[in-house]
C-alpha cells in the first residue's frame, strides 16, 4: 500500500535551509504522509502510536518527525494527540470548492471573453508579445498579476487571506498544502 501524503507550498521568508526553515523539516522522510495522516484525521485524535502503526515505521523515526514539526509550529500537541497549523487542502476539499467556484470561473471567463478584442489590442502594445503569444502573455497577466498578485491583496486588505505569519527562527511565512496525488 502506497501512503498518501501532501505537496507544500511556502510563501513569505522560509530563510536559511535549517531546523526552523519549513521546506527542510517538510522533506524529511515521512514528514508529508504524517502530515497527512493529521490532517486526514479529526484534530488531536491521531498520536505518534497511531501514525507509527499507520506508517509502519518505528515510534521513534515518527517521534523525531514530530519533534521537527512542533519545532517550526507546523503541528500543535494537546492531550498527545496532533492538529495541524497551517491550510491543508485534501482531494474532497478540492471538489467541494470546485461546485463552489465554478459559477465564479465562468463568469470571469465571459467578461474576459467579452472584452477579448480590447484586451489583445492592449497586450499586442507590450514588448514581451514579441516572444510570447498573445494567449500566454494574457494567461501570465490573469493568473500572476490578477489573481496571485491584485486578488491575493485585495484580501489580505480585508484579512480574509494572512500573506505572513511570524515563526520561530525569525521567520515569516506560511505553509500551504494539498493532497499530493
């Protein structure tokens, strides 16, 4: 049996590559299917018994993980169980949003679309066309500079999205993860 786990995605400053850099303590060896074994279960039900006869491993390798974890506030501990502290997206979340947002896609898929003539003859006018189609450099503009750039401060404005978060180690950065499939 192949155990699932998550991909992570880090944003802010993870600084140097040590104990409290997050992408180094997330690449250790089982430190993704332990996330994802807490995260896959109800909050504080799951402690390093559970998730060493889960994974098949010694307590001790998953006491270490742990340990890593706690250390850079990935996981909180209460009562010996585990939480996870950052948004992780599983395959079922992923498909609930889906039915949520797709009426959102088309309807900035039609104005787009409505709006394609004026938009081309703009993009037509910017000196990096002269490599790129037309269509890349439109799905470049959307996707970095409306959505993960005006959208993502836009609601970091209205604090429904954190863009940082003050970590141990002096640093500042949030982990984002998904069901790696």
């Amino acid at each position: 049996m192949v155990n699932k786990k998550l991909e992570f995605y880090y944003f802010g400053d993870e600084g140097k590559f040590d104990e409290f850099n997050p992408s180094y303590v997330c690449n250790k060896k089982y430190a993704a299917e332990i996330l994802y074994i807490i995260s896959a279960s109800e909050p504080y039900s799951m402690d390093m018994f559970k998730i060493s006869n889960r994974l098949k491993i010694n307590v001790e390798k998953v006491e270490n993980i742990i340990l890593s974890l706690k250390k850079i506030r990935a996981i909180d501990e209460r009562n010996r169980g585990y939480s996870i502290n950052f948004p992780v997206f599983l395959e079922d979340d992923i498909e609930r949003l889906d039915g949520f947002l797709k009426n959102v896609g088309k309807i900035i898929g039609d104005r787009v679309i409505s709006l394609s003539d004026k938009i081309e003859n703009e993009i037509l006018k910017l000196n990096c066309v002269k490599s790129n189609s037309v269509e890349r450099v439109l799905y470049h503009i959307i996707c970095d500079e409306i959505f993960d750039g005006v959208a993502f401060e836009f609601f970091a404005n209205k604090n429904i999205f954190s863009v940082s978060k003050s970590q141990p180690g002096g640093r500042d950065h949030i982990i984002v993860a998904y069901e790696k499939k």
